[in-house]
C-alpha cells in the first residue's frame, strides 16, 4: 500500500506578546502618517480648508468626474503593470512620483491637473507593491478591493489620529460588480483629497516645488496607510486571530484603551 502524504505541519498561532507588539507599531504607524500631512501644509504655507477651496469652480466640479475616470483607469493599469515592472521599493516609487509631480506642478493648473491621472496610477501600484511585500497576491479580487480601499482613508492634510479608519474594514464576499461599486463609493471623497493635491501643486511661486513635495507627501502617506492596512490582515492570518477582533484592539489602541483577549 502506498505510505500516507506527511501531515502538513501548521505554524503555532504568535503569542499574544508580540500581536501586541505588532499591533502598537501599526499604531505607531498610523500616527506618524500624520506628521507627513502636517509637513507638507508647512512647505506649501496653506491650511486643508483654503486649499480645498482654492481651485475654480470649472475644475471643482469636474473633480468627482474625473477622479473616478482616473482611478479606474489606474485600476487596469496598474494591475497590468505588473506584468511589465516588477515590484519595486518604496523610495523608488516615491521618487517617481516626486518627479512627476515637480512637472506637473511647473505648468500649473492645466499640466497638474495631465498629471493627475497618472500620479494616481502610480499611487494604485504603490499600494500593491506593498500588499506584495505582506504575502499578498494583487491578482486576487479581494486584494485589488483592498488595494483601492487604502484610498478611502482620508489622506495626508486631513488625517487625524482615530478619526477616520472606515478604510480598515472587515472585508465582504467579493465581485467584480462589488468592486466597481467602491470605486463609485470612493471616487467622491478621493476627489476631495485629490484636489487639495491639486490645489497645493499650484500655490503661486512656488510651482514645482510644491509639486514635488506634494506629490512625495501623498504617496508616503498612502504607503504608510497600505502598511496599517495589509499589516493587520497578515497579523491576523498569522496570530490566528479574527480580522474583527484585531481590529477592534486597533481602534481601541487608538484612544488609549486596551482589550483584553482573555
């Protein structure tokens, strides 16, 4: 008769040691993704609410529009692109971006708002870079829906500790149809945090400057955030803990509390 397969071995659950451990530099991570926001307003001499309202009307109200256009084109293409350019490290990526939007910022509104798009193809592709570098496969439908829920967190000039973790969601069943519905779902706050990019690309004098700065705040903080966000998901398949549960020690971490697992 033929031997039995061996028995597959299953790592032991971690100790609750070091799930505390690692959910406190998630925390750790999570607010230090703040100060980026706070840094980048300094460099541009501006405060969220004047920049959100700094563009004009025309383009305000085409930004809805055009952001949704420009995140599900970001969403094919950078998930394509990873056929072409393997995964590459974060201060490669920021870099790139930095660039981008030191050119985009150079001509003003109109060569910032050519850039939008492709910046946010860019930041799509960072965030699966960094669900790669948590054992995660962008392939799947339910990692690309993740990938596009990091945007759903406020962004960098207007992030505030504790206040805004919808994006850190238990995750449903997921479709094709369900995820283009979270685009629709997202797309108007990303408008929002996307023309404050806008806005502060094209704060007078300072052009590519501001661009560039602009343009390196948000993909670090987006980086920072896809971190918090695959990082409790590979905690939670590691330490053998309901992503739920984890998540609620989060945001209990989050206000000075502590749960107790028992």
């Amino acid at each position: 008769m033929p031997a039995d397969p061996p028995l597959e071995i299953l790592p032991a659950p971690l100790p609750d040691e070091e799930v505390d451990a690692r959910l406190e530099m998630l925390v750790a991570r999570y607010k230090a993704a703040g100060n980026i926001g706070i840094q980048l307003l300094n460099a541009v001499g501006g405060q969220a609410e004047s920049l959100a309202t700094g563009l004009p009307e025309p383009v305000r109200a085409r930004m809805g529009e055009a952001t949704e256009s420009a995140l599900r084109l970001a969403m094919e293409t950078a998930h394509l692109s990873r056929g072409i350019v393997e995964g590459q490290p974060g201060w490669l990526t920021r870099a790139l971006t930095t660039t981008m939007g030191a050119a985009g910022g150079m001509g003003g509104l109109p060569t910032a708002l050519a850039e939008l798009p492709v910046t946010t193809t860019v930041l799509l592709r960072a965030i699966q870079d960094v669900a790669v570098e948590h054992g995660f496969d962008p392939r799947e439908a339910a990692v690309r829906y993740d990938c596009i829920e990091v945007f759903a967190s406020a962004g960098p000039l207007d992030h505030d500790d504790g206040a805004d973790l919808a994006f850190l969601s238990t995750r449903m069943t997921v479709t094709g149809p369900a995820l283009q519905r979270l685009v629709s779902k997202i797309a108007p706050k990303l408008a929002t945090v996307l023309g404050q990019k806008l806005a502060a690309q094209t704060v007078p004098v300072l052009g590519a400057a501001a661009g560039a700065a602009t343009n390196y705040a948000y993909t670090r903080y987006y980086q920072q955030m896809a971190a918090v966000h695959f990082g409790l998901r590979r905690l939670a398949i590691e330490a053998d803990v309901p992503h739920e549960t984890l998540l609620r020690d989060f945001r209990a971490r989050m206000r000075g509390q502590r749960i107790d697992r028992g």
